[in-house]
C-alpha cells in the first residue's frame, strides 16, 4: 500500500477499501459561484489583473505551495495526509444544519473544484455558503481578495483573513501541516471540519438529505449497488492520473518523470476504451467516479500537457471518448460548466508553481480552453 492510500472503513460504506489519501490546493472567499462566462476575457497578460505582491511577511510557502514538497530520494513526489477527518451526520458532533458550514475553495485546485461541483448537484447552494480565493499563491500560500483582488476572489466573509493559513491557525494555533483547500468550516465550532477533497464529496452526497428537496435528496453520487466499481476506478485514476500530473510535474529526475508519465498514458488510454459508446464511467448515471476524473482532465490541455511535461498526446487530438466524456459534462451540465474557470486554472499553475515555472509567464493556449460539441 503506497503512501497515498490508507485502508479505512467510511460512511455508507460495507466494506473496507484503499482510501485514497486526496489532498487539496488552496483556499477562498464568499460570493455566489462565478461563470467563467461572466469574468473578463482573457487578455495578453493573464497576471497583470492585480495588484498582487508577495507579502513580506514570515514565508509559510513550503506548508502551502505543494511544489515545494521535499522529494523522495529517488526524485519521486508523494503528497501528505489531511488533517482534518471529521464527518457530518444526524446526531453527531457535527450535524447537518443549514448555513452552519462554509466552504473555502480554489477554482484553479482540482480537488477544491470536486466539492464544488458536487454542492451544486446536490443542491446545497443556500445550506453551504463558498468563498473563493485568489489564484496566485505566493509566500504565505493562497490569499483572500483583501491582499489581492484577483477577478472571481473574494474576501473571508467569517474573519476578514488574509490567507487560507489563518483559518487553519484559528482551528489550531498550534497546526504545523499543509494550508490546503478546500476547507469545510464549522461556524459554530469555529474550526475546520475535514479538508479531504474525497469526504467532503461523500459528506455533500448524504449528509443534509433530510434538508433537500425530495429532488435533490434522491441524488446519489456513490449509488451502493456500484459502490464496489466506483471504489475500483477512483483508485487506479487517483495513483495514475489524478496525481499522476503531479508526479510527473514535481519529478526530480528523469527517472521519476518516465515513471509518473507512462503509467499515466496507458491509463488514458483504458479510460479511452472504458468510455467508448458510454456517457460514465460506471453505469448509466453520473457518479462520484465521473466527477473525480473530470477535474483531471479538464485541466490536462490547458495546463498538464506543457506545464507538467504531460505531452505524449492530448486531450482533444489523442483521445476521442474521452474528450466527447469530457465535453458532454462541461457542456450540458451546468455543476461542471459554471465550477471550470480556466483564467484561474492556468494563472495559478503558471504563476504560483515557480519551481516548474520560473519565469512565472503564462500560456496562452490552447484555444479555445474546450471546443464546442
């Protein structure tokens, strides 16, 4: 079992499975959800929207920048565990009540955008505020709109915070690990809740049901008759394509970089197969599996090809199911289309990730960031 896994009995579950140890990126402010259709334009100059500058306060970045990671020492990257694993149930410490829980995200996080586009399937709009924050990440990890007012950020609406890391220093004064989003508040307890991307979506899955719309409330991402495939493709997806990118991006050495990059490939290529003639990866309906993957790969063109050295073939020109999966989801269901901004997807990359990236310069392309269907 690789350090990425654990294996952990979950909620809703019967059986056991290889956990998959998901971290997240960064943090947010409130304001209702932006459509990338409503942020301006793309201009020539993608950073140059704020007036953002490192702040010159004590660097935190090792514990939020997680291309800052210390290797392994074969040059191999292998992500932390989260720290907060709390759950939201009827009767529990934490119960499901309405506006007592916030969510901090970041559109760019791949893993923040899953929570994202599960609360708008479920409905949880009005249950669960979201705050969004900027896309640069800089010394002290990700800011709120208050240091800088990046198109689509917010400010804390709960603390007025600077940084993602203040939230985690109000929950802990003491907290020594990574400044991740997203980030599930609890306004009555005053800390977080639980910062793993793959609970928080199972948390959204059941948990407020009693306080949906019948509509609503019969939405089930993690459906128990598929639950045992559902749990099979998240963990080859997750080791060889959701942190695949990552792997292969953060290599330290050309070995570490064949050895993520490969792997990864021939993963695209099964999905291309699984998903030929098929509208989801596991039966007839939207599941939590379609979901993890599509963070991925929405952001494979954009970003990974050139950013991460993830470049044997792409999306749109190497796989075709795959990209008419990917188009299908973007296009006609809103949970997908209005949670995607690629302005914070490739500014953060580009801009926030200086050990790949030096020079900070921003691509352009590929235009458009997904074609028509």
């Amino acid at each position: 079992m690789s350090a990425d896994e654990q294996v952990k009995f979950l909620p809703g579950m019967a059986t056991p499975i290889r956990q998959l140890i998901i971290r997240g990126c960064s943090l947010a402010s409130q304001r209702p959800l932006i459509a990338p259709s409503s942020l301006p334009k793309h201009s020539h100059s993608l950073v140059e929207r704020s007036s953002f500058r490192t702040s010159s306060m004590t660097s935190t970045s090792n514990q939020a920048d997680i291309g800052k990671m210390k290797l392994e020492s074969d040059g191999s990257f292998k992500r932390a565990a989260s720290a907060f694993r709390n759950w939201i149930q009827k009767d529990g410490e934490f119960a499901a009540e309405k506006d007592r829980y916030h969510l901090y995200v970041s559109y760019a996080c791949p893993w923040a955008t899953r929570t994202l586009i599960t609360r708008k399937l479920k409905g949880l709009e009005d249950i669960i505020p979201v705050t969004v924050v900027s896309p640069h990440m800089g010394e002290n990890g990700w800011p709120f709109a208050s240091v800088d007012p990046y198109p689509g950020a917010d400010v804390d609406p709960l603390f007025n915070s600077q940084h993602v890391k203040d939230l985690y220093y109000t929950a802990d004064p003491n907290y020594a690990g990574r400044f991740t989003v997203p980030v599930l508040w609890d306004k009555k307890k005053n800390t977080v809740v639980n910062n793993e991307s793959s609970e928080i979506i199972r948390i959204f899955n059941t948990a407020f049901n009693d306080i949906l719309p019948p509509g609503k409330a019969s939405i089930d991402i993690y459906p128990e008759a598929y639950r045992q495939d559902i749990d099979s493709i998240n963990a080859w997806v997750y080791d060889t394509v959701n942190n695949g990118v990552y792997k292969a991006g953060f290599a330290g050495s050309q070995d570490a970089y064949e050895k993520a990059v490969y792997p990864l490939f021939d993963s695209l290529d099964r999905l291309e197969k699984l998903l030929t003639g098929r509208d989801y990866l596991v039966g007839d309906k939207l599941t939590e599996a379609d979901i993890r993957l599509f963070v991925t790969i929405i952001r494979f063109d954009p970003v990974y090809v050139g950013h991460f050295k993830c470049n044997l073939r792409t999306i749109r020109n190497g796989y075709p199911a795959l990209h008419l999966w990917m188009r299908k989801l973007y296009w006609n269901n809103d949970a997908f289309k209005s949670t995607t901004n690629f302005q914070h997807i490739k500014v953060h990359y580009y801009w926030s990730q200086t050990k790949v990236n030096p020079t900070r310069v921003v691509a352009v392309g590929p235009t458009p960031d997904i074609e028509p269907l």
